[in-house]
C-alpha cells in the first residue's frame, strides 16, 4: 500500500484528527436525542365519582365498581354560556358587554399573549442564530507580534469587513426541549388563568346583578309597607280626633311609618351601591350605567342528580395548577442538563479587504468555523454545588406544584359540596319561610280587624305589622341567596353542567 494512502504514513496522520473529530461529532449529534428530564406523569388524586351534597342514595360507581378515579383536568372543554339558564335577556346582554369591555379580563389575554411570546421565543433557540454586519477596523501591529526588532517600524491599516454569522446550540441532553417543554406548559398555565378569568367575571356579573334584583325586590316591599303605615296612620289619626283613642297611638303609627321610610332608604343605598360595582364589571363608569329596577322573583333551577365529578377536571384553576405541575417537572430537565456538556457551534462567512473597492471581490472572501472566544465544547467539573442545588431548587418547586395541584382540587370539592347544600337546604328553608310569611299576614289583618273593633292596642298592630316585614324580608333575602348559590355552584363546577363539547381554547382578544 501507498505510504501516502496508509494510515501510518503522511495523509494518514493528517487525516486521523479528523476522524476523530467526526466520530466525537457523530457522538454528540446521537447525544442531542438523549434528554436528562424526568417523564412526566400527572399525580394520581382521589375523587369521589358523586358528591355527597347531590343525591346520596343515586352515586354512580365508577369503574369496576369504584367510587374513586383519578382526576384528569380537561379545562379545554367548553361550558358554553351558561347564565342562560336563567332565561334572563337582561342578564344575557349584562353578560356579553362585560366579556367585551371588562379590564381585568383584557389584562388576563394580555398575559396571555406575553406567556405566548416565551413559548415563541424558547422554540427559537431549535434553530440556528443568523446575523449580518458590515464594518471596519483601524489597527496597528506591534513590531513583536511580527517578529520584528523593537524598534522596527510598523504600518496601521484598515480592514474592511461583511460577513453573515451563524450561532447554534445543539441540544445535547434535552436542555433546549426541556426549556421550550416549561415554556409549552407556561402559556397552557395562562390560557387556564386566562379562562378562570373569564369564568369569574361572568360569575361576578350574574352575582351582582342578582343582588341588584334582590334590592328592587326589598325596595318594592319597603314601599308597599311605607303606604299601608300610611294608611294606618290615616286611620288612628281619624280615631284620635273623633276621641276614640289617646295621642300615644299617633305617635306610634308615626313612628312606624317613619322607621320604613328609613329602611327604604338605606335599601335604596345598598342598591346604587350595587348598581355601581356592576358597571365595573362591565367597564363602565356608574355615570354611564343605570340598571332598571326590576324586583327579583324567585330562582328555581333544577340540578341534576348525582352530579358526576368528572364536571370537576374542566375547572380552569385545577386545568393551571396541572400545567403548573408539568412546567416544574421540565425545569428539573433543564437544571440536571447543567451536570452535562454543552455544545455551541458558531461560524462565519463573508469578505474582507485592505480596500474598501477589493471587499466584494471573490478573492477577498473569508470564513471562520469555531468559537471567536472560549471553546465549542465545555464540560463542567467543580462548581461547589451550585448545580445540585439548582436541581434541589427545582425538584422542590415540583413538589410545591403538585401539593398545591392536589389542594386545588381538594378545596374544588369542597365548593360544590358547599353549594349543593346550600340550594338543597334554601329549598326546604324556602317552603317554611313561605308558611312563615303566610301565618304572619293572616295574624295582621286579624289584628287590624280587632283593632278597629277595639278588642286590642295598637301595640298589638304594630307587633303584627313588624313581624310580618320581618318574614318578608327574610323572603326576599332567601331568594336573592338561592339565585348566587346557583350561580356559585355553576362556577364552582366550572360553567355548568350540561354536557361538554370539546373544542380548542379561543385566543385571547
């Protein structure tokens, strides 16, 4: 064989670093597949297949016979507009002109769109950096750099440059994925927020403008009862100059009358007060939004029984806590890849000339492969510990996220458990509230008929009178609550729960 072809003679020893460097390059490039990020699997959290406030004597078990199943958040379904369940067109348009003028909900898509932005821009670094620039450069080389005496004379020249740079990390042990893999699971967190956002408005709207309702309600009452004292104090005032009574009568049916009119008034507060805490909501100054009185009548929506808990998994708080969860488990990966060696490739490409008329010329081209400072390849070695503890760090937050994942769905739970028994116990509160309301008018216009047949005091009156505002009142209230505990429960299920459609998540506007 040809000494010039073996291995052992001149092209052979010219060639051997080469090979070398393409069999490490061949290994890195197999390395760049390999990625030190741990798998991630959602924690495993027992939930019970029906709420216990539903319908305890209906739970469906769920497989197998189990009345446990792992939760498995499923935010991306779509509620749908459920306020419409109320058959409310006034609440209906309250609704829309919220979602489309409210401040924090345009806040919640702005940070969407910035959490969007860092997924671009951690997907940027799968590919190669490419600059370009054009420049010169004024210099003077000293006579030792050239081997020249120390007093020998040395020329300054210009150098003309224009090149196009190229950077690019390989993705050696899944650093990059595991950085775009957090940012991923970052902007999937926001869109979640984003929609927790959303769901809370629309909850807030229809709670406030119920609570609006409720005062109408409360005011109607107060000034159906200021007329009837009114009335009363017509009829004693009439007795007491006829003689029939003493003057302790009209001062009484006065008082009475006036202590409504009070009522009515401070109820009148408490709803302008409401009425302005809506056009907030609906981002509008109260000057520029004036709801119609309107007394709220009573709520009656049917929920179904044994409500299965898979209605949970599509609440946007347990939907961001999960992507919270898978975030921290890719930044493990991006902390253990530091144990590991880094690979950046750079090169340059372009022309340079002592004259700015040559620097376009073919023989004035130039390249330069390898970095400009430091090494292409780095392998760290000591670093007393920092690394470990970024991968301690990061491990810890993992674990915060799941506690914090698992608690979320626990206190899920425990909201709609809440409600449930809220609506279940209003029901029946509701039917001894209206034999209450009944028995005590019965009682007052029976005092009101002995009292103009003078068998009682006008105490009497008064007493009946009072209780029966009382239980009116109370009426009122237990409506007003049974409507936002709806309200609440909708939202505590995460919009509803009418069967699910699946569709992708909307955009942020």
């Amino acid at each position: 064989m040809n000494s010039l072809t073996s291995g052992h003679g001149l092209a052979g020893r010219l060639l051997r670093p080469v090979r070398i460097g393409s069999a490490l390059l061949a290994a890195l490039l197999v390395l760049a597949g390999c990625s030190v990020a741990p798998i991630y699997e959602r924690p495993s959290v027992d939930t019970p297949a029906a709420f216990k406030e539903a319908a305890p004597q209906t739970t469906v078990a769920g497989e197998n016979g189990s009345q446990w199943k792992a939760a498995q958040p499923s935010e991306d379904i779509a509620r749908g507009e459920w306020w419409k369940i109320f058959s409310d067109d006034s609440l209906n348009a309250l609704e829309d002109r919220a979602q489309q003028a409210n401040q924090d909900l345009k806040a919640a898509a702005a940070r969407l769109g910035q959490a969007r932005a860092l997924t671009k821009d951690a997907r940027s670094a799968y590919f190669p950096q490419v600059d370009a620039g054009i420049g010169a450069t004024r210099q003077r080389q000293s006579p030792a750099s050239q081997s020249l005496p120390a007093d020998a004379n040395t020329q300054p020249f210009t150098l003309y440059r224009a090149q196009v740079g190229v950077s690019y990390e390989v993705d050696l042990f899944g650093r990059v994925s595991s950085n775009v893999d957090a940012a991923t699971a970052d902007a999937q967190r926001s869109e979640a927020l984003f929609h927790s956002v959303l769901l809370a408005l629309q909850a807030d709207v229809a709670q406030q403008y119920f609570l609006v309702r409720e005062l109408d309600a409360a005011l109607e009452l107060y000034r159906g009862t200021v007329e009837l004292r009114g009335q009363s104090l017509k009829l004693v005032q009439r007795r007491f100059d006829e003689g029939d009574i003493s003057e302790v009568d009209v001062a009484r049916a006065k008082s009475e009358l006036a202590s409504a009119q009070s009522e009515a008034f401070g109820i009148a507060r408490q709803r302008a007060t409401a009425e302005h805490a809506l056009a907030i909501l609906l981002g509008s100054t109260p000057a520029e939004f004036s709801l119609p009185a309107r007394p709220l009548t009573r709520i009656s929506i049917g929920i179904p029984s044994g409500l299965p808990s898979t209605l949970l998994e599509r609440r946007p708080d347990i939907a961001a806590a999960e992507r919270a969860m898978a975030a921290a488990n890719a930044r493990v990966g991006v902390a253990k890849s530091a144990f590991f060696p880094s690979l950046n490739l750079t090169g340059g490409l372009g022309y340079e000339s002592a004259q700015l008329g040559d620097l376009f010329n073919w023989s004035s081209r130039t390249f330069l492969l390898g970095p400009l400072v430091g090494t292409a390849l780095s392998m760290p070695l000591f670093d007393g510990g920092r690394r470990q503890a970024g991968v301690d760090r990061a491990r810890a937050s993992y674990e915060e996220q799941v506690a914090t994942y698992r608690g979320t769905v626990l206190n899920a739970f425990r909201e709609v458990e809440d409600n449930l028994a809220n609506l279940r116990i209003l029901g029946d509160q509701n039917q001894a509230q209206d034999e209450a309301v009944a028995a005590s008018a019965r009682a007052a216009k029976l005092s009101h008929t002995q009292y103009r047949e003078g068998a009682v005091s006008y105490f009497d009156v008064i007493d009946a009178d009072r209780t029966v505002l009382q239980q009116q009142r109370v009426s009122v209230q237990l409506d007003g609550e049974r409507a936002r505990s709806t309200v609440n429960l909708i939202r505590a299920l995460g919009g509803g729960w009418g069967t699910p459609v699946a569709t992708k998540l909307s955009s942020a506007q």
